[in-house]
C-alpha cells in the first residue's frame, strides 16, 4: 500500500471546559486552546505505526477549514506524517460535505485506506466516515479497537454493544478509530522544526467542484441545566415514596 489518507478536524482541547457565549450563537472559541480531535489522533497515530511496520510508503494528513487549521496540520506532520493538505473554506462544513471534499481528495490522491477519528467530540456526529465510505464505494469498518494490515486486506477489531467483532475488508477502504486503538505518541520539539519544512498544500475548496450539501443550522446554543443535589432517603419506603413524587413510579 502506498498511502494513507488521514482526516484531522481542529476541536476545542478536551481539556478545556466548553463554554457557551453569551448570545447563545456558539461555543466559544476566542482565546481557547485549539486541538486536533482526539479521535482523528489516534488515527494518525495507527497510520504511523502501518507505516513504520513497513505496510505503506506515505501518510497524509488533510485538514477542513480556515487558515487557523495549519496549527492542527503542522502537529500531525511533527507527529510524524510525511505531508499536509488543507481545503480552505470559509464556514463549517457539514458531514456530507467533508465527506464529498474527502472523495474529491481520494480521487486526486488515491490511497489505499483512509482513517478517520469515529467522531468529532465538538457536534458527536459519526457520519464522514460512512459517508465516505458510500459515495467511495468501498468497504468501512467503523469504531476500531486493533488494525492489522495483511496483503490487500485489513482485520479490524470493532467495539460493538455485545463486545468485541472482528471483520475483514478489502482495500481500498475506511476505517475508523476508537479510543482504546492506540496511545498516540508525544511530540518532541525537533519534530516541530522539522514539521516546519514539510510540504503543506492548499487547495481553495471551489476548486474541487464539490457539491455543497444542505447545510445543518445551528440556531442557539444552551449550556446544560446545573445538576440538582441528590435526595438522601433513609430506607426503601423512602426511595419510592421520592421517586413516586418525581412521577417516575
């Protein structure tokens, strides 16, 4: 296999407490640590290590949106990945979307797999990859917990609700990362330098000729209700006669 398509998506840092903005148009953003989705991480981290065993010659990282995604790209290519693309546009693409941009990077690029986070921890959809997957008309195995690349297959590891599945496709195809996959790898201040000099493309988005799906619309944003102090009940006549009064019996 030749190469590896990652997608990263630039995210609020997960350890960062989300804030909502005081007119309820968004999460804010302004001054708040920027990351590469911990999903889309540890799929570059895997595409690494199928590289590094010898089973692909090139990792790509690939990156949707304004100038400030470069950040996002520049840590994947310190990671290790060999080079970057960005597709520049000027809004949030919906899942369709980037699945549509993916395809056109697909067809330009040709690669035998493409690795994507199973969901981006800023909107939880779990969409782009099977999307992708259809309008590619290739094999996904979604939520991989172990990748094992043999000949022109791959052996993934699904966690699924009963436990563990495990299933083989034929590449090319999609797959996509669960947390438990891997440890994604630090990284160290001579690799930032050097990501530096790695080639990073931009391509404006209307130069894909990508259809621009209907587009989802965000009309407010609410933080959740504050959690409400527990009932302490001193025996089980208690406990019902709470939950009795909360309609829940």
């Amino acid at each position: 296999m030749e190469k590896i398509l990652v997608g990263l998506k630039r995210v609020v840092d997960s350890n960062i407490r989300v804030r909502v903005k005081s007119d309820g148009s968004g999460v804010e953003t302004e001054g708040v640590k920027m990351s590469i989705n911990p999903f889309d991480e540890i799929a570059l981290e895997e595409a690494l290590r199928i590289r590094e065993r010898g089973d692909a010659s090139e990792v790509i990282v690939v990156s949707i949106g304004g100038t400030e995604t470069q950040q996002q790209l520049r840590t994947g290519l310190a990671m290790g990945a060999d080079r970057a693309i960005q597709v520049e546009i000027d809004h949030a693409a919906d899942p369709l979307t980037c699945a549509r941009i993916l395809l056109a990077l697909v067809n330009k690029e040709n690669p035998g797999l493409v690795m994507l986070g199973k969901q981006a921890i800023d909107n939880d959809n779990n969409q782009t990859g099977q999307m992708l997957a259809a309008l590619w008309a290739r094999p996904q195995a979604t939520f991989a917990s172990a990748v094992v690349i043999e000949g022109t297959a791959v052996t993934v590891t699904r966690e699924v609700d009963m436990g563990l599945e495990t299933i083989e496709v034929d590449l090319p195809a999609v797959v996509t990362t669960d947390l438990r996959l891997n440890e994604p790898r630090y990284v160290k201040l001579p690799d930032i330098m050097k990501a530096k000099k790695k080639p990073l493309e931009q391509i404006p988005f209307a130069d894909l000729d990508v259809e621009v799906a209907t587009e989802i619309k965000e009309t407010n944003f609410e933080p959740p209700l504050e959690r409400q102090r527990g009932v302490i009940v001193d025996d089980v006549a208690g406990l019902v006669a709470a939950l009795k009064d909360k309609g829940l019996l």
